[in-house]
C-alpha cells in the first residue's frame, strides 16, 4: 500500500547556516511557525480525511527541525504524539542537518514516536561542501547515519546534483557513496536556482554555469535506476511543483514532471535495446508505463524516428514489457 506523509512545514529557524541554494521559504511555501495548536488542528483533520491512517506518517519538514529551539521541536513533537500508535497515524517522522544530530536529540525524538528521520546531506564531496556553504563534512554524513540506525530509525538520505563546483561524475560518486549508508529512502533534487540565493548571484555572473537539462535528466535517470537495482526506495526525485518555485526559480533544472522525465529515459534505455537492428518494433507495456514509454511529448517514439525505427505501444495483457512484433 503506498505511503503517504502529512507534511507539516518549519520555516527556516533552526538552520545555522545559509546554504549557496537554499530558500527554504520559496521551496516550502511556509510564511509563519506553526504552534502545537495548529499542528492538532492538521493532524485532525487529516486523520479523518485519509484512508489509510496505519501508512501514513506526520512529517515536519522545510528547515531542519532538530536545529529549531528545544522547547518549541518538544511542542510541535507532543501535539503530533496524540496522533500517532493504534488506528491513528503510523509515526512521525522530520528532515535535519547531518550535524545536527547526537544523542540527546535522538533520545527525544524516539520518546515523542519519531519513526523515520531524513538527513540533507546534498553531497559528499568535501569542496562541493565547502563551495555551497553547507557547513557539515561527510564525515558527519557518515556518524549520523550510524546513530540514526543504532537508534533504530528508518533512514531517508537526501541529495542534489548540478551544484556549484559539481559535475556529473562528483554527483554520481555522492549517489553511490550515499547508496552504501544503505538508507531506506532517498530524495534525489537536481538544483533549482532560486531568486535571492548566492547561487543566483554566482550564476547571473556567469561564476555558476550549470549543465544542461538533458544532462541532468541523464545523470538522476542512473541514479533512479541504480537505487532501484540496490532496492533502495526513490521518494522523490524533483523539487516538487510549486507556484512559489514557478515564480522564484532563476534557471536550474526544473520541470513539475521531472520524475516521469527520468523515468521515460530509463525506458528509451531498455527500448534501445530491444529495437537493435530492426526498422520496427511493438511493444506491450503494462497500462501504468504507457505514459513512460511513450515519453514525455512522444519523445521516445521521435528519439527512435530519428534512429530509423518506427516504435508503436500497446497495453501489455501479463503486466510485463513483451515483444509483440519486430522486423
């Protein structure tokens, strides 16, 4: 049964640094600090609107809630508590900074019913760090994920690709070194360059030239398709579609569809394949690939036009991907 969060967004307050990229404001669309009060107010409210209660968590996400004064994270954490255990939610669960965890705020979050923490880590490579100004070492990356798994919380690793002083093989190499920490979940978010960011100032200077959209589809496509082959559960890949982000965004890689994007590229991958000397070739996919397939805007079906092979999809009977005819 698919899982879904009640998102409960924290303006950026506890994040002791600035990072080159971040607007966690623009990102989230938060204005105000929601009190323990409002947080009853959602979680009721959610809890009889949705269907499935038992795999659902309440999640605080937008700045790094581990960071946010103690009082204020033990009062939005008591209000979300009522909710959790027996026919109500799952658990809760909250995104933080790699250094922003030890043991005392562990030990909180497991008595308040946290089920799953989510680190930003963004990247492992230590000048990528540095030039972004995110503040934390791998190192502290690695440490953290210890302690969340020694705790007993699921793992969520979050990361982007395109940044300052990055390139494609510096992402892949965050991605697998990610990957080994073995997380349960990753987020995968390709930078977006946001208005009033250091980033759009290093790229309006031409300082910051990032690589192409088609690159970036490229490089999240190997890594969606790598954590599916290590089992490792891609939440997101894509800042989510935003009219905030419509309205901020400078350049960067973009699009409210970027999973499908990806997705659809994984495809071509494996029609290439089978389409290998032949002029053309019908496939049946299941019904819930058809869109992927196809492509965004047809895509796939130009992409093997333009390679001499006329492709044709239909709806697979067995749920498989089938060769129907080829010549």
């Amino acid at each position: 049964m698919k899982h879904s969060n009640i998102s409960i967004f924290i303006p950026h307050i506890g994040c002791p640094h600035q990072c080159s990229f971040c607007d966690q404001r623009t990102i989230s669309g938060a204005q105000h600090l929601p009190d323990g009060n409002e947080v009853r107010e959602i979680c009721g409210k959610a809890l009889s609107e949705v269907k499935s209660s038992e795999n659902t968590e309440i999640a605080f996400f937008g700045g790094s809630f581990t960071a946010i004064p103690r009082d204020y994270m033990v009062e939005l954490l008591d209000a979300a508590k009522e909710f959790v255990g027996g026919t109500r939610f799952r658990g809760i669960r909250c995104s933080t900074r790699p250094d922003c965890i030890d043991r005392e705020v562990l030990d909180i979050l497991k008595e308040y019913g946290v089920t799953a923490i989510e680190l930003g880590a963004q990247s492992m490579d230590a000048e990528v760090l540095t030039a972004n100004e995110r503040g934390h070492s791998a190192d502290d990356v690695v440490n953290a994920c210890h302690l969340i798994r020694e705790y007993g919380f699921e793992l969520g690793l979050q990361m982007m690709t395109g940044l300052y002083k990055s390139d494609p093989e510096r992402d892949m190499e965050t991605f697998l070194r990610l990957a080994e920490l073995l997380p349960d979940t990753m987020r995968i978010y390709p930078v977006v360059i946001l208005n009033g960011t250091k980033l759009a100032d290093l790229y309006r200077s031409g300082e910051y030239v990032p690589y192409s959209f088609e690159k970036a589809v490229d490089i999240c496509s190997d890594m969606l398709e790598e954590a599916e082959n290590r089992g490792i559960r891609v939440i997101k890949c894509g800042l989510h579609a935003s009219e905030f982000v419509e309205q901020d965004k400078v350049g960067g890689f973009y699009h409210p569809a970027f999973r499908e994007l990806c997705e659809s590229r994984i495809y071509l991958r494996k029609i290439e394949k089978l389409s290998v000397g032949c002029t053309y070739l019908k496939l049946a996919v299941p019904a819930r690939d058809i869109s992927k397939a196809v492509g965004h805007g047809r895509s796939n079906i130009l992409k093997l036009k333009e390679k001499g092979v006329e492709l044709k999809i239909t709806v697979a009977a067995d749920g498989s991907i089938t060769i129907v005819e080829r010549r």
